[in-house]
C-alpha cells in the first residue's frame, strides 16, 4: 500500500505489515468496521466534551472548530525512537548553546560560520537580551520540533519551535482517549507512557529556577486570556501541574520580584511559563500598547528575579532564515556531525538563489522567514499558475521575507475511513524539556495528518488532524 | 577636572497615582575618561525595586510610585572626575556588539532630508568627514531652548529647521549610521561657564572611527565633548538613553519640575 512512492509507516510494498504494525494489525482485522466508525464518532464527542477546539486565524464565522482526530495510531518502534531522540537532544542542545553565545561573545560570527547580518538585520533578535545569564543557562525550557519522514531511517527537520510550541495537550488529549475506548489495545502493545509530561514540564520548570530560590519553586503559567487560540492548552496544562494559570494583570512588581495577586497579598513569583510573545509581555520595555503583559518583567528578569519560560529573545533560533544554518549550528557548538537532516533550503536574499527559486516555483515550496501555522505559503506542486504568478510578484518585491525548499516525499500512515484504511501524509511534533537537569524528550509526540488524500499540509488551520503516537517498549 | 552635580526631578499630579513605575538611566558610567568619585540617586514618593546594568552598559533602576502618592522626586547628587580627550573614548567595550549601532530606530530613521544633508558633507579623513557633518547640521538646525518634543525623530526636527540637543543629536547619528558609521545618542551633564542652574541635561553623539574607537561630537554646540562633559547614558537614541522612562495608571494631571546643578569643585 506504499502509494505512490511515498514510504508507508504501516504496510511495505509487498503488502506485508511493517514489525511495530504487527500486533495493531491482527487486532484491527478482528474488529467490525461498523463498531470503529461508531468508536471514531465517540472519540469526537469526547473531543467536544473536553472543551478541545481550535481557534482558526482569518475565518470570523466558524470562530472554534474541533481538530479531527484520527483512532489509527501512529506507531514507531523503540529503536527507531532511540535513534530518533539522540538526533533531537543534540540539535535542542546545540540551539541553546547558540542562543547563549549570539547574546555573549558572538564566536559563532567571528568564527566566519555564521554571516554578521544574519543577526545584525534579523528581527528576531532581541538586544534587550544581550548580556544576560538566563538561570540555570536555559533558553529553550520546552521546545517541539516539527519533523518528518522520507524512509525507514530518514527524518527531516522541518522546523525548530523554540519560542513557545503548543499542541501539547493534543498528545496528551490523544492518549487518554484512546486508553478510554480501546484499554484492549493497551494490553496487546507495550506503549510507552507520555501522561507523565505535565509532571516532568513542572519537574523541568522548577528546576530552572533562578539561583537562591528558597524552598519548592512557584511556578505559573501566563495566558494571554480566553480569546488566544491555545487558551485551552494553557488552562489544561496549569491544572495538570497544578499550579495557577495567570494573565497580566494579575501581576504587577513587588519588592523587585513579579508577584501574583493573591486572597492574602502578593506572592512571588519564581518561574513563570508563559505564552505571551515577546512584544507583548512588558509595555514597559517593549510594545507600550500591550494589555497582555506585566510592566517591569524584563527589568525583574534581567537583575535575575525570575525565570521566564522559554527565555525571550528565542525566537531567532526558529527564524526560517537562521533554520538553514542549522547544520553548521549544530557542528560548531557540538563539534559532532549532526545525526538529524536538515531540509536542504534556498534562502531567497540571495540573488543566485532567488533566480532558482523563481525558474523552479512549480516544484518548490516557499515560506515566510517569520511566518508560521501554514499561513503565507507556496506549495509548488499542489498550486494553480495564478498563485504561482501572485508569489512570483512577492517574491521579487521582498525576496529577503522567504525562503524555499523542495517538496519532501513525507511518509504516509492510514487513517480510518469509510472506505476502510487509507495512507495520508503526516509529520511529527515530538515535545523537549530542557533544565540544568537535562533534556527529556517525551516518547511520540503529536502526529499530525493531513486528512485529504495526496495533501501534504498538516497543519491543523490548514485543515489536518491528529494521531494518536506510540513509541513501543523492546 | 573635577564637577559636582545635583539633579531633582519632581513630578507632581492631581490625581493619586495607583500603580507606576520608572526606569532610571541616571548613575553616570565609569569609563577611560571619567570617574565616578561619589553618586547616590534618592526617590520620595517611590522606592528603588532592583537594578541592572543594560546592554549599553547602562545603569537602570527601576523605581516604583508608593501607592496613591500625589508626587514623585528623584534626586541624584554626587561627583564626578573627568580628563579632558578631545572626545576621543577608544574603543568599543560592548557588552552590545558594534555592529547594533548601525541600526535604526524609529527616532533615527533616515529619510530623504537626512541623505541629502549627508551628500554635503565634505573632508579626506573619517575624522574631517565627521566633523564637517556636524558643522553642517549645526548650520541647518537652530538651536532653540525650550522644551523638546520627545516624538520627533531626526527627519521632523531637519525639516523644522530648529531644534534642541536632542534633535541634533537624533541628526547627527541617523545621517552618520546612513554613511556608514556606527553611532549612539549620549545623555549627560555639561557645565556651562556662566552658571551653575540648568534647566535640563545636555545630549551629544559618538560615532565610531576606525583606529580610533569612539568619539564624541556636540553638535548643539557645533564642539568635541572636554572635560567639563558627563556621560551618564547611552543608547541607540532618546528613547534608550533617557533620564526616565515611565508608565503608570492614575496620575492624571502631571507637572514636572526639573532642576539641574553642575558646578566645578
């Protein structure tokens, strides 16, 4: 069932069932169609009852929509996971070894690997961050990064998310329901756990506490309020560490530290996990219109008051312009080969390289340098000549706003539909937690799936589910 | 040559003020050409929450109004050494990486009236060049003493044909970032030979000179910063270098009283 080229994650071309399928298959056999249809009908009331939707950018009318889930997990054996998270420990470790030197001594610059203006013209990079020691030295306390599959063994870099990944409570939502409808599955495969991520995020947060922290940390999560499109995730994941989900104004400075508003006065704040952007989160010392933040965090942060969750200034490590230096990135801070591939990308500030792109537009896809969630992207292949023309024109005018790549043969896995089970295209977004006790990469992730045959957009705003993903024991 | 300086600031509003706080920008820096021989900044109505040292290597500290206060003063006292370099600082320290100072800010961004007055400029050397950039500026923009307008950038106050220090200054570093040099806006005290009362502090600019590091120009002035020149902050423009910068809720009403003495000991 391998269609089309592409490299199928469950079956090989000979229609035999690849070694992780094994025992889903002959469970899967033995089911009635009629009674998993009814199951994938149930796990979407679930979906509804748990209050999980998805706020899609740029369409008023249909303001909250669920994201489908899809009741065929994604299943990848333990070796391949082994292979799969040494690649990841080193990149995350590598990112913020970078961060930590393009805010000190810039080696990376004045070892020529990297170009000055790579920096000096990037928006990303924030000089408020220029001399300070995050504590404990962490940048990217919780970073996901996008990958896919082209092979058995090969996976691609898709993405760095440094600055603040969300689709976490997907992987854990995707867990629980399936345990609840199918606990049999369960029994027949040895999957290893992904419930212990709020534990270990709290775990990881804590210990990433600024130095003389007396006591157990406080820790919160900061929102930007109900109407952000991972609200939900923020709210879920402060309830599941059990610790208070805060917006701006229930913080303000007090006695040089950020404290939070409280039935018996102001209580300190120790880390804070926040999913506020960087512009947003001090109108003191940036966006001065912002409603979102807390006056005075950058100035608590930088005399070394409180941790801020992933650090600010981060994102210029997921900058898409930045990405296609990943390789020398990862080889000069670890001086080793780097075990994951990197996509290989024009960066269309360069002239040779914006000349390829434009003569090869119908194969290529091209992204934002800033953008994400899909938006402002040309899919070559799947594109009309009309688009092809309106990017063409964008290009030109702003060639430094895009890069481009070619389009990757991603790995199919089937969903579960009427007709039976059906390859479609999906990537994987496994999580990282990074503290001065290391990196622990929570086994799976979330795979997302793009739902209509041939796509090759997961992206849930661009109409892609999600899977459940088991990393199977030995 | 050796200058004692006293600086109060008060602000006084109608209504209380529930919550605010300040950024002061106001220890002068420690460098080749000053010392600091004593400096304490005190604040009434407000207390002192932490403080820092910015990218600039600048000292900040962030102050805090006391609840429902109906004024706020902020005085800094102290003494400071200074040796006379003819401008000349040397060169760069960080911690901020050179290459920062050639960027824009919205106060210094140029426009086609600043890269036309830089296309006059005229010498053989950086250091002519520089200078006869000054000069230039000095010419086209009057000095005017009254209050600045904190919004103008460089292109508003060239157009205007007038301004304060401060718009000299915003001048004088976008044309010279736009011709190539790094720049940065520097806030300080300047004593005057007349007297000893001020109305405010003096702004002047660095550019930086390849062999020679940083050098200072007044371009109010149309002169190289001596011995009788303070630095106390520094930054991409105004909006960095500032004395104060602030936010609050409440507090409507605001009036500001400054009084400023520099005096040689």
């Amino acid at each position: 069932m391998g269609d089309g080229g592409f490299f199928d994650e469950m079956w090989r071309d000979a229609g035999e069932v690849r070694e992780p399928y094994r025992r889903f298959n002959a469970w899967f056999e033995d089911e009635n169609p009629r009674d998993l249809l009814a199951k994938q009908r149930e796990a979407e009331d679930l979906f509804r009852l748990a209050g999980i939707t998805f706020n899609v950018y740029g369409r008023a009318e249909a303001e909250e929509r669920l994201i489908p889930f899809d009741i065929i997990p994604r299943i990848i054996a333990n070796a391949e996971w082994q292979r799969l998270s040494r690649g990841i420990e080193q990149r995350v470790r590598a990112i913020n070894a970078f961060l930590h030197d393009i805010y000190h001594r810039q080696e990376i610059v004045k070892a020529g690997r990297l170009p000055e203006g790579m920096l000096a013209r990037n928006a990303a990079f924030l000089p408020q961050m220029i001399g300070v020691k995050p504590p404990g030295g962490i940048y990217t306390h919780v970073v996901g990064i996008d990958l896919v599959r082209t092979g058995p063994g090969q996976f691609y870099v898709l993405e760095d998310n440094a600055r603040t990944p969300s689709g976490v409570s997907y992987m854990l939502e995707n867990r629980e329901t399936m345990l609840q409808m199918f606990p049999e599955l369960f029994v027949r495969n040895r999957v290893q756990p992904v419930q212990t991520y709020p534990a270990d995020l709290r775990r990881s947060l804590a210990a990433s506490a600024p130095a003389g922290t007396a006591g157990r940390p406080t820790v919160a999560v900061l929102t930007p309020g109900i109407y952000n499109s991972a609200y939900y995730e923020h709210a879920f994941l402060a309830d599941q560490m059990g610790v208070d989900l805060v917006e701006g104004h229930d913080l303000r400075v007090v006695d040089g530290r950020v404290a939070m508003r409280t039935t018996r006065g102001y209580k300190p704040i120790d880390v804070l996990y926040r999913r506020v952007d960087d512009d947003f989160l001090d109108p003191l010392n940036f966006t001065p219109e912002s409603q979102l933040g807390i006056p005075g965090i950058m100035d608590v942060y930088r005399s070394g008051g409180i941790t801020i969750a992933n650090a600010p200034g981060t994102g210029i490590a997921d900058d898409k312009a930045i990405y296609s230096y990943m390789p020398e990135i990862v080889e000069f801070y670890t001086g080793e080969r780097p075990l994951l591939e990197n996509v290989p990308t024009w960066r269309c500030s360069d002239p040779d390289a914006l000349a390829y792109v434009l003569d090869n537009l119908a194969d290529l896809v091209v992204k934002e340098v800033h953008g994400s969630g899909g938006y402002g992207m040309l899919i070559g292949p799947t594109a009309t000549k009309k688009e092809i023309a309106a990017f063409r024109r964008k290009l030109r005018a702003r060639p430094g706003h895009y890069i481009a790549q070619p389009t990757l043969a991603l790995s199919t896995v089937p969903i579960f539909s009427r007709a039976g089970l059906a390859p479609r295209h999906v990537d994987l977004r496994p999580f990282v937690l990074c503290s001065p006790e290391g990196v622990r990469i929570t086994p799976g992730g979330l795979t997302r799936v793009a739902l209509k045959k041939g796509s090759l957009v997961v992206n849930s705003s661009q109409g892609g589910g999600t899977k459940d993903t088991w990393v199977l024991e030995d | 040559m050796r200058l004692t300086i006293r600086h109060t600031t008060r602000y006084s509003f109608d209504a209380p003020v529930s919550h605010g706080l300040q950024q002061l920008r106001k220890t002068p820096k420690t460098g080749q050409q000053q010392r600091v021989v004593r400096w304490r900044t005190e604040v009434e109505g407000g207390h002192k929450e932490l403080s820092f040292t910015d990218h600039h290597n600048n000292l900040v500290e962030l102050v805090s109004f006391d609840r429902d206060t109906q004024s706020l003063a902020v005085i800094s006292e102290g003494e400071v050494e200074i040796r006379d370099t003819s401008g000349v600082l040397g060169p760069h320290v960080g911690p901020a990486p050179l290459w920062l100072y050639r960027r824009g800010t919205a106060l210094t961004k140029a426009g086609s009236g600043v890269r036309g007055l830089a296309r006059t400029v005229e010498g053989e050397t950086e250091l002519d060049r520089l200078h006869s950039l000054m000069q230039v500026i000095h010419a086209a923009v009057a000095f005017e003493i009254g209050e600045p307008q904190t919004d103008w950038g460089a292109e508003e106050a060239l157009a205007a044909g007038k301004g304060v220090c401060q718009d000299h200054t915003h001048i004088f570093i976008t044309a010279a970032r736009e011709m190539g040099w790094p720049a940065r806006y520097v806030s300080g005290y300047l004593m005057l030979d007349d007297r000893v009362e001020q109305e405010a502090m003096h702004a002047w600019a660095e550019a930086h000179v390849a062999g020679l590091g940083w050098v200072g120009f007044d371009v109010a002035n149309g002169i190289a910063p001596d011995n009788r020149y303070v630095r106390v902050a520094t930054g991409l423009d105004y909006a960095e270098a500032a004395p104060v910068t602030g936010l609050r809720t409440g507090g409507a009403g605001e009036a500001l009283s400054v009084r400023i003495g520099v005096a040689q000991q």
